[in-house]
C-alpha cells in the first residue's frame, strides 16, 4: 500500500483556492506585500484565529525564530536555553544574534524540554527560553512560565510543528512572549517556504515588524534604519497560498487527529510500544506519530525495526535528528563567525565559564534518540491507511519478541 506523503500532491491540501488568489495576485501586478493585500489579509485572519493583536509573516521559520530573537535583543555572548531536539531552524538564529545555545534536558517519553531540566540552566546571561513543541505535543508550560516569572525571562514558542496545539485550554504560541511557526513544504499549513510569527506584547511587536524590513520607520514621522535588521519580508504570492492555506488548517489539524488516535486506539495493547498521549489538558496536533519502542525488550534498536517496517512500504525516522543538536559539527566545533569562535569566546565572556556540551548532562536526550521511532504522519491517511499501519507495526513487534523468546531458551 502506498501512503499520502507531504512531498507532492498525495499529502497536500493544495488546488482551486490556492489558484484563485494566486491569479488574483499575478493579475494585481504587485508581487511585494508593502503595497499588496494578499500578506495583509493572511496575518490579520492568523492574529483573529489564534486571539492575539499582532502577526508577522516573513520567509520560513528559521526567519521567524530569528526575528524573534532579534526583537528580544540579547547581549553578544547571553545565553538562550533551549532543547538539544530541534530543526537547526531553531539554534542557527541564537548564534547569528551573537547569543549562546545552552541546552535542556529533555523528557524521555515526549521529548520536550522541562522546567526541571530548564532551572538549573538559568544563569545571570540567559536571555530567552526557547519551547519546541515537538511533533505537535504541547510542553508542560505552566511550571515552564513560572521559571520565566520568577527570573524575568521571556519565552519563545516554537511552534512551527503545532499547529492549534492546546495546552490547558490555550493554543501553544499564545502562553508565551511570541509564537513562531513554519510554512515549510511539510507543516500543517504550507507556502513551499515561509514563517509566521505572533505576539501580544507591542515592545516586542514593535521590533518584530522593524527587524523584517530593515529597521526602516514606515510611517514613523521621522524614519530612519533604526538598528540592525534583515529583509525577511514575505511575497504576495507566498501571502495568497498562506491565505487559502489558512482556510483549511483547522480542518488538516482535526483529520490528522482523527486518524492518529485511530492508531493509538489499535496499537494500545501492543507490549514494548509506547504511544504519544494526547488528553484534554494537552492536545496533539500529530505533525509525525512518535512511537517509543523498548529496544531492550525487542532485542533490536530502532534502525533494524524501521528497516523492516520499511520492507513493508511504512517509512519512518529511527532516532529522529540522529544526535542531539550540540554534537553537530557547526556547535561542537563552534564554526561560527571566521575563525573566531565567536559569541562563545566574546570579550563580554572573559569572566563566565565556558560554555562546553557534556553528553553526560543529557540522559533523557540520548534515552530519547534511542527508543524514537518516527511515523509520518497526514490529513490525507485514511482507516485503511491506519488498519495497514497498525498490523504491520504489531507484525513487525511480534516477530522480534518471538526472536527474543526463542533466543532465550
Ligand atoms: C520546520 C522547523 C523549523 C524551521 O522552519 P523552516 O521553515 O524550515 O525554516 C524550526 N523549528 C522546528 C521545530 C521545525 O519543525
């Protein structure tokens, strides 16, 4: 059986309506959002759906973390906490603001930072604490928000992989200070590439909008550039896909839920697998289907499992990202700026400790990458789709718990 996949049109949620404002855009003549209406209408219509005064749109996520940070403005040489379990999207930005990725401990189940990881983190230098909401599984934020009260720190929620997310009862991107999302080609909603990013705070909304366009005051009385900034304006033409995208993101979220806890429903017996939660307090949006497989039990790791579910048509991702994001070589060997090093070794750093990543300070990362077996997951998976995926799963289960069986007597 062949499974929808979010590369090509299988997986998309992309047709008449998208072709309709595009046509509109490319009639209009203005391709750029300074003078269009497409980018416009999009943000507002975002802002609306997730109850919040302000979003921007700009190029990806990459460029909406970067913005955010940006906006909170950190020192050369602050320090940043966030997880070892991200898109590089999410820690390039720290180091091209000049700040330090210092990383948290994440859980072994869900695979989100938390507060009691975060705590012992926090030093005088930590400027932001950044949350991946990871394959669309809220963190616990409520003991997370504490730690930002009792220390002044502002959050960023990275939600680029969730979507209307909930936790509590409030979409993820609103209980922090800003929210940032993608529009890559494999989020729930998608432009090919883009990024939105939102907040209530408007100090931070201010900078936000300046450090997409440069810094340049439009509309101020006297405008100048007023610091350093970028161009990370979105296209009209990203804008009028945004647009019909957003139409349909509601309804992508509540299919992709449908099905997945159709197959929580069909794996819950299976011995050896643990499955990702989704309750009232905390709801799953589903960008992938994490599957936690107890490798001891099986005798096998997640590579050999995967291989063979993959001899069945179901691809799926062992170990995730591979390693944690300290052991990539542009941190390991802090390839920065030149041959500088730099923010690790900035002046302003002459009297900190030096900021080193010691595997060891990482159990539950490591425990994680492990066990992590990733499904894709899609609004376009259907009952048959889940029924192929779950008897293969408890097929595959069931032939090395048998091996491992045998194996002992
Ligand atoms: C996709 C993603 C990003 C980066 O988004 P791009 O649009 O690819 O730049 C950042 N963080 C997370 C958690 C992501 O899933």
């Amino acid at each position: 059986m062949k499974l929808p996949a979010d590369s090509n049109a299988t997986g998309r949620d992309l047709g008449r309506e998208e072709i309709a404002l595009l046509k509109e855009v490319i009639e209009s003549g203005t391709l750029n959002a300074t003078k269009g209406t497409m980018v416009k209408r999009f943000v507002k219509g975002f802002a609306e759906m997730y109850g919040v005064p302000f979003a921007h749109a700009v190029t990806s996520g990459t460029a909406s973390l970067h913005t955010a940070l940006a906006a909170i403005n950190p020192d050369p040489g602050d320090e940043i906490i966030t997880t070892p379990i991200t898109d590089m999207g999410g820690i390039a930005p720290i180091l091209y603001q000049n700040a330090i990725p210092v990383f948290a401990d994440v859980d072994p189940v869900t695979l989100n930072i938390t507060a009691e990881a975060i705590g012992p983190k926090i030093t005088k230098r930590t400027k932001a604490i950044m949350v991946v909401h990871l394959f669309g599984k809220p963190a616990d934020m409520d003991p997370i928000m504490a730690i930002s009260k009792e220390h002044n720190i502002p959050v960023i929620e990275d939600c680029c992989q969730a979507y209307f997310a909930q936790y509590k009862g409030k979409n993820v991107g609103t209980i922090g200070d800003i929210g940032c999302f993608s529009l890559q080609q494999g989020k729930h909603m998608t432009t090919g590439e883009g990024g939105i990013i939102i907040t209530k705070d408007p100090e931070l909304e201010r900078r936000i909008r300046l450090f997409i366009d440069k810094a340049w005051g439009y509309g101020d009385p006297k405008p100048d550039h007023y610091f350093l900034a970028l161009n990370y304006r979105m296209t009209e033409l990203q804008g009028a896909a945004a647009l019909a995208q957003l139409a349909k993101v509601k309804n992508v979220v509540k299919r992709r839920r449908e099905t997945a806890l159709m197959l929580t429903e069909r794996l819950k017996d299976t011995p050896g697998i643990a499955l990702p939660e989704s309750t009232r307090k905390s709801v799953h949006v589903f960008w992938k289907y994490p599957l936690i497989v107890d490798t001891g039990l099986f005798g096998v790791d997640v590579v050999r499992f995967s291989a063979m579910l993959k001899e069945r048509d179901i691809f799926s991702a062992p170990r995730y990202i591979q390693k944690p994001a300290f052991m990539c070589e542009v941190l390991r060997d802090k390839r920065t700026y030149g041959k500088s090093r730099c923010p690790y070794n900035c002046p302003s750093r002459k009297n900190e400790k030096e900021i080193v990543y010691d595997i060891d300070e990482y159990p539950g990362t490591m425990k994680a990458l492990e066990r992590v077996l990733v499904l894709p997951w899609n609004e376009f998976y259907t009952g048959e789709h889940v029924d192929y995926i779950a008897e293969n799963i408890k097929e595959v289960a069931k032939f090395y718990l048998s091996r491992k069986e045998k194996e002992r007597v």
